[in-house]
C-alpha cells in the first residue's frame, strides 16, 4: 500500500535491510494523499509513524486512525476500502516479501538459540482484524519509539527491521504485545491514542476535553490521566505544541497569510497566534516566515506559550 506509493516518490529513501526486507525513511509534503490500497501477494508491510496521521477506512464501516508512535501493521488480507495520509505523514516504513524474507528470518530464529516464529498464527492474527491493525499505546511500542528517536537516521531503518521481526514474535507466540503501562486499562488507553490521532488532524477546530472525552466515550478525568502516562504531557501542552510546529511548517513552505496559518491552527484570534508563536520561536510569524525566505536559521525553541483553547 504505502510502499506502492513511496517507491516513486522523492520523498522517500529505501534501504534494502536484508533479503526480502526492506526500510523506507519518508516525510510526505504535499497535501492529504489517498493511497493505493493494493498488496502484493504475501507481502506485510510495518509503518512506524513518527509524525501525521492516516485514517483507514475498512469495508465494514469502521474507521481507524493511526498517530505518531503508532505501527501500522498490514498484510495482503487487508479489507481497507479507503486509506488517506496527511501531509505531515514522516516514519520509517519497512516492507516484506514473506517468500524472500523466509530464509532471513530462518537464520535470526537460529541465531536466537532456536526462536519459535509462527508465520502462520501471525497471518491468522492479522487475518482476524481484516488484514489492517494498530500496534500501541503498549510498553513495546512506547519503548519501540524512544529508542528510535535516539538513533541517527542512517540507523533507524535497520532498527526499525529489527524490531518488526521482534513483533511478529511478540504477536506469534501470544496474538499480542503486552498491556498498556501502569495497568490502564486497555480500553482508555486506545481512547487516548485515538484522541491523539484525532487531534493531530484537526488542529483547525477548537477542540476541547469534554468534547474529546465524549468523542472517544471515556470520562474527561480518565483520558487527562491516561494521555499524560502515555505521553508525558497533558493533552493542552501537547495540543499547543503541536499547532505551532504546524503553523512553523506553514509558514515556511507555503504563501498562506499569517491570518489563514492562524485559523488553519486552531486559534480565532491572529494577535493571541502571533502572541504564542512569539513565545514558542522568539520570533514573530512574519519574521520567522522572512528568515525561512532568506535562508536564516529559524529559531526552533522559545519560552512557554499562552493560554489557548484545548
């Protein structure tokens, strides 16, 4: 699916790992994209999403939504009847031949003391969830994901190989990676990944924690707790961050004005945007937009932001 698209796409950066294993690093600039949503026979195909956020649709009706430290999983059973990415899509893909990937994945089992690797029960797994499933918030994926951003890009693709096989193991030997951390409730804790995913592709709307809770059908007290054990942060800091690395993106590759980036990013009133976007960059929009034209170093850090809807 992605790698259909990818493989003709300058954005993207193929690293053949081992046989029948390959990994892309992309960043997908260009508006929302409906991708292909055709799979080679045989072939899986792993995306860790490091920033953005695709929304599938399955032929049933029903929708998933992957965010950042997520991992897409995909197979050729998938029933998707629709798949589009936003333009801030960024990860590290990693697509497999199961045939040619068979030998390869023989000798890491064997260099392993043995590994049980069930392909099979893996397949059925995925079969189960109509080809199509989302890896995390789990202590396998938030761990996946830190070590990531520690690596140097040359590095990550490989990484990211790795860890792929180790999930497949993870998904062979018990049909799941382990519970979410601190013992959340798994149920709250997708409702806080999908709040997040949620957000990250409505940062025009004024969102609010009420409407989120309600949205995702988990109290308001519940999903502040699980987004910030999840995260780090509680969902008004990261929501403010968030709008303004886009509003930087805006201002730096496109001719929108300052009022348009402003409303593209949530806020009804351009004074309180520039008031934010000062605190957060040291600069104002227009003037961080004049250094990006000439080539100046953008500041990239700042003091804390104001107040702003969530």
């Amino acid at each position: 699916m992605l790698a259909e698209y990818l493989n003709d796409s300058q954005a993207a950066a193929w690293t053949q790992v081992m046989p029948g294993a390959r990994a892309c690093l992309f960043s997908l600039r260009e508006g929302p994209v409906a991708l292909p949503l055709r799979l080679e026979p045989l072939h899986f195909e792993a995306l860790f999403c490091l920033a953005g956020s695709i929304a599938l649709t399955r032929r049933n009706g029903s929708v998933l939504e992957l965010g950042p430290r997520q991992v897409l999983l995909l197979t050729d059973l998938s029933g998707l009847s629709s798949a589009r990415a936003d333009d801030g899509l960024e990860g590290v893909l990693v697509a497999v031949d199961a045939r040619s990937a068979r030998e390869s994945l023989a000798a890491i089992c064997d260099l392993l003391g043995g590994l049980a690797l069930d392909t099979g029960q893996v397949r059925r797994w995925m079969a189960i969830r109509g080809g199509c499933a989302l890896e995390g918030p789990t202590h396998w994926s938030l761990a996946a994901f830190a070590d990531l951003e520690r690596l140097p890009r040359s590095e990550q693709g490989r990484w990211c190989v790795w860890k792929s096989v180790e999930l497949l193991y993870l998904l062979s030997a018990g049909g799941t990676a382990d519970p979410p951390p601190g013992g959340m409730n798994p149920a709250i804790a997708r409702a806080a990944a999908a709040a997040r995913a949620y957000m990250s592709t409505h940062l025009d709307e004024r969102l609010t924690i009420p409407e989120l809770s309600r949205r995702f059908c988990v109290s308001a007290t519940a999903l502040k707790a699980a987004f910030r054990a999840l995260y780090g942060q509680p969902i008004h800091s990261w929501l403010r961050e968030k709008r303004m690395e886009r509003a930087a993106e805006l201002l730096r590759r496109s001719d929108m004005s300052v009022l348009d980036i402003s409303q593209a990013v949530g806020f009804a009133s351009p004074s309180q945007f520039g008031a934010n976007f000062l605190k957060r960059f040291g600069a104002s929009p227009a003037k961080f937009r004049k250094m990006s034209v000439s080539g100046e170093t953008t500041p990239e850090t700042g003091g804390q932001d104001s107040g702003v809807p969530v």
